[in-house]
C-alpha cells in the first residue's frame, strides 16, 4: 500500500518488541505505519528490508534509497528509532570488540540513518524519536560498547535540537531513556526479576501518540528518562 495523504510514521526497528508495540498502536488508530527492520513486519502497510552489511555506507545508501522509492515526495509525521538490544563486557573481556560492534551497529547506525531520513522525509512540526539508555548517563563499566553506543545516541539527540542540524522547521528531536523494557525477552532471561520496575511497552506507544499529536511534547533535544517504580512509570527531562 502506498503512503496516502493520512497520518503516516515510520517505525526503525519494527520487527523487535518496542518497535511492533508501535506497529499495532498507531494501526489500531489508523495511521499508515512503514516498518523498517531486518526482516518484515506484516501488520505494517509497507516495508523496507534492511540488508545485513559490515558498511555503514552501504547500509545506511540502501536503506535511504529503499525509503526514498517507497515515499516519493510524501511527508511523514514522525520517525521512531527503536532499533537497539544490550550486551555486556568490560574493557578487558574476550567479547568487548565484538559487542561493541554490535551496538554500534544496533544504535549508532541506525539513529544516524534515522537522523537522515527525518532531513528528507519528515513534515514540518514533525517528531524524530531516538532510543538512549538512563545508564548511559553515567559509567557502564560492565557493559562499555553499550554505553558508549547509547552516550552516542544522547549527543546526536542533542546536536539534532540545534540550529542548523538540517532537521525540517518546527520539528523536534526527543531521545527516551528507560532503565528496562518489559519486553518478552527480557523476561525469558530475567526470570526472577522485579518487574514492577520495567517499563510497559504500552507507556512508550502512548507517550509516542502523544508527542506525535503535539500533546504534551517536550522541546527538541530533550533527553527523557522514564523511570518506572511500583508499575507506575515517570517520565522526567534531564536538566
């Protein structure tokens, strides 16, 4: 289905839990959603497959074509980078260059392409969503390629708010900063853990639909931790 003059956003990472959570919430309000992943998401009305590569360039060159053949001249409303996953390892560990691959790869490329594809294909007011990590804030001496990957992700964040960044006018560029995801994966290997302080999947979907929507949206560069205690989450701007 081609993009139509109805409300439409893109979803970065639409195969994975956060970014199908995203998916169904903004079908089940019937906008037209493009999912944008290594594999497709069929509940999506359009596609891009993204194309597993060891270049930035070649990556980051097809999947800016794909959108680009998929869009035509049409506007999108908002840009939700939701691509990412963790892995630990210290500074010594046997798995620290590989990791850190990995995250960059899960969040610095993608953010970056993300970045891009909001120059070219958001509509004036529009939202550009990034995901950072609370831990990121401060050290993360267990996890470096994580952190490092996420810290990278708050400056871009960052650096999108500020004059001349090449992001459309009016528009805006929020990072999220959870702790942990209530996602099925995370409880498969956290079996025991205290779930009362993950972050529902719905809380990030509705903040979303809400900032898409002008209520509500923080101003461009914000850095937003959400910080849930007792099933009950907050969301709080770094200052």
């Amino acid at each position: 289905m081609a993009a139509t003059d109805a409300q439409k956003v893109i979803v970065y990472g639409g195969k994975g839990a956060l970014g199908s959570a995203c998916v169904q919430y903004f079908k089940a309000k019937h906008w037209w959603v493009a999912s944008i992943d290594l594999s497709a998401n069929e509940e999506a009305n359009a596609n891009v497959t993204v194309k597993m590569t060891e270049s930035f360039t070649e990556q980051a060159n097809q999947v800016t074509a794909d959108v680009g053949d998929l869009l035509g001249e049409e506007k999108v409303d908002a840009i939700f980078c939701v691509a990412g996953g963790w892995a630990g390892g210290s500074a010594k560990a046997k798995t620290l260059f590989k990791n850190a691959d990995l995250m960059w790869k899960q969040s610095v490329w993608t953010s970056t392409i993300c970045s891009h594809l909001a120059t070219k294909h958001l509509r004036e007011g529009g939202l550009l969503t990034l995901a950072g990590a609370k831990a990121a804030l401060g050290p993360t001496a267990g996890c470096i390629g994580y952190g490092m990957a996420k810290a990278s992700v708050h400056q871009l964040c960052q650096s999108l708010s500020a004059p001349n960044s090449g992001l459309p006018p009016g528009s805006a560029a929020v990072a999220i900063l959870p702790v942990t995801l209530d996602t099925p994966m995370n409880r498969k290997f956290m079996p025991d853990a205290d779930v009362s302080c993950w972050t529902p999947l719905e809380y990030i979907t509705e903040l979303f639909y809400k900032w898409t929507t002008g209520e509500s949206r923080p101003p461009s560069g914000t850095l937003m931790q959400l910080v849930t205690a007792d099933g009950k989450t907050e969301a709080t701007p770094m200052l």
